[in-house]
C-alpha cells in the first residue's frame, strides 16, 4: 500500500467541497489532475472511497473512516513541521577537532551555541589530524575544525581563522639572544608534539630537512604536558600563540624569535563532500565563523 501527503490533502478537499472542480481553485492544480491522485488513492487503497451522485462525490463508509484520519494524520504532520521551523537548530553533531582548537577554541564556542539553542547538542572529539581525516569518511565525525593539512580527496576544507607558531622557552639564562638562527637551536632539547598532529606538520612543514637537525628529546600528544615540562627545563618547543597566552602573560614563558621563519597558519573547517549538512550543522558552521567571543 502506497499513498502521498498530497493524494491525503486532495482526498480531503474533496471530501470536504464533495466536487472535484471546487476542490481545485483551493488547491492550485488542474481538475483532471485532482481526479487522478483519488483515482490513485482508491487503487492504491483498493477500495472506493466515493459514491458518483448527480455529479456530486459522497463519501462512503471508506471514505468516511478514512477522512476521521486524514485529518488527525494532516494535524500531526502540520504539528511536528511548526515545531522544526520553530526551531531548526534541534538535534545533535559530532564536531571532531584538532588538538589546539579543541582544547583553547571551540569549548566556549560550543557551549555559547547550546546556550542560544537549548534543543541542540554537540558532541567535541578532540584528536589529531590524521584522526579527523578518518572520521569524516566513515561518518563518525560530522564537522572538524583542524589546524593541519588533510590530504584526502574526499574530504572538502575551508579558512575559518588565522594562528601562528613560535617558539617558547622558560630559560631566560639560556636562551639570552634577541633574535635565533634555526642552526643555533639544533642541539637543544626540543619538545614537540606527535606524529600526525597539526601543530607539528606546520613546524616541519615550515624547517623543512631542517627538521631532521633538531634534537627531538621528547614527543608528547598533550600541549599542556609539553608547557609543564618547558617551564621547568631548559628545553623549547613550538606551540600555537593560542595555547600559552597566560604563561606570557604571567612570565612563565617567554618567545624566543627566530630569523628568516613565520610560523602562521590557517585554521580550517573540514567536512565530507558528501555528507548531507542538517539545519542544525548549518547553524552551527555559521554560527563559529561569526563567534566574537
């Protein structure tokens, strides 16, 4: 059994004028393609549903049970459309994140739009790049924000926002020079973070072979582990500004400039070319790209 909202909208104007030629000036279309969508109903439904007096259409006992529930039927559907308009920001998202936007960037954010959309939820994987790619092409994740390069065809990115590297350091007695060349920092400890992470693939990205030269002393998957250690060290690392703007502001810190290299990047928004973008995730994309918080 196969019938349409609109065979049940016709059905009922129908019923309710008891003429096919007054029925259509409500409904916008032509008589003949009225009497089409009952003729389907009834076949469809495998029963009259009228009785053909003096040119006029009487319901019969069919008719008439199945007018009872058209019309609750059309309410309901009616009902549940004013509720998605009332509020087209309902549901829930998988927003996958890269390291340094999921930890410093998009919490606030996140909880800002469920504040305004109390009928939304949004859940935050926080991982590294790589990660991300692989979730966006399974589905698991339906939206990322990432600071790495994702090279993957099927997968679609965006600017969202600029961010810059630099190098830090908590030794003020070892690092006392104004300005570094990339040569004279070879044999320092150097904290980075791990394989497939955004913040890394930039700095190597930018080095270049000059990566190899570096004296890799420890890889860490977490930034605030990597501050923690610097701050009681002699070592560097680079990080994004976004992460330590209280530990230079309180001292803990300090930059350590470095001649010929800017380290800026741009943040992106990642999805799958595919995937089918919901009231709610459209709200949500715009809703981050207008953030002022």
């Amino acid at each position: 059994m196969q019938f349409t909202i609109r065979q049940l909208e016709i059905f009922k104007a129908v019923a309710e004028t008891g003429h096919v030629t007054n029925s259509c000036e409500g409904l916008g279309i032509s008589q003949s393609a009225v009497s089409m969508a009952i003729q389907e109903l009834e076949t469809n439904l495998d029963c009259q549903l009228f009785e053909r007096r003096n040119r006029k259409l009487i319901l019969n006992e069919n008719g008439r049970m199945l007018l009872e529930n058209v019309k609750k039927l059309l309410i309901n559907l009616k009902e549940l459309e004013g509720a998605f308009l009332e509020n087209d920001a309902s549901g829930s998202i998988v927003v996958g994140a890269s390291m340094t936007i999921g930890e410093y960037i998009l919490p606030d954010i996140a909880y800002d739009f469920m504040q305004k959309y109390p009928n939304s939820k949004i859940e935050l994987v926080i991982t590294n790049t790589s990660e991300i790619s692989e979730g966006l092409t399974s589905g698991q994740i339906d939206i990322a924000f990432v600071e790495g390069i994702i090279q993957n065809e099927k997968i679609e990115t965006r600017p969202w926002r600029q961010d810059e590297l630099t190098i830090i350091a908590s030794d003020k007695k070892t690092f006392n020079k104004k300005i570094y060349k990339i040569e004279d920092l070879y044999n320092k400890k150097w904290i980075i973070r791990e394989v497939g992470s955004g913040t890394r693939g930039v700095f190597q990205r930018f080095l270049g072979d000059k990566f190899g030269n570096l004296n890799l002393f420890l890889t860490l998957g977490n930034t605030e582990a990597i501050k923690k250690i610097v701050q009681k060290s002699d070592s560097l690392s680079c990080l994004s500004k976004l992460t330590i703007e209280k530990e230079l502001e309180e001292g803990k810190l300090f930059e350590i400039p470095l001649e010929g290299y800017s380290f800026k990047r741009e943040l992106q928004l990642a999805f799958f070319k595919e995937k089918y973008q919901s009231k709610l995730l459209k709200k949500f994309v715009d809703f981050v790209y207008s953030y002022k918080g």
